[in-house]
C-alpha cells in the first residue's frame, strides 16, 4: 500500500491543502520535528548545543 498524504511534523496530523497548521509552522521555527512527515511515526529526537537531528526508523535521520 503506498500513500501520497503527508503529515505534519509537528504534531501529526495530515497536512492537506485546506487545512494550514500555523501554529505548528510557527513552532517548528524553534522546534526540532516531532513526527515524521512521510509516515506519521513518532521519531527519536535528540537536541544538542549545536542543533538536533530526528530518527524515524521507517525513513532515517534528518538533521538540523
């Protein structure tokens, strides 16, 4: 089964083109993503000094 809905990275609710999330967007200026945009899994966030970096085990690692 493949699907082409993505998913906010914030807080994981599906992202369609009625339905904007400004709070999240506006969040996610100093926030690191919560979920992964591809499969709605929950990642593994680790927060550094110099920056963040997010694991989804379906999709890999993103960095920030």
């Amino acid at each position: 089964m493949t699907t082409t809905e993505l998913w906010c990275d914030r807080c994981g609710d599906p992202v369609t083109a009625g339905a904007a999330h400004p709070g999240c967007a506006s969040a996610r200026q100093l926030e690191p993503p919560r979920y992964c945009h591809r499969c709605r899994r929950r990642m593994k966030v680790q927060v550094l000094p110099v920056g963040w970096s997010a694991v989804c085990v379906e999709h890999g690692e993103i960095r920030g």
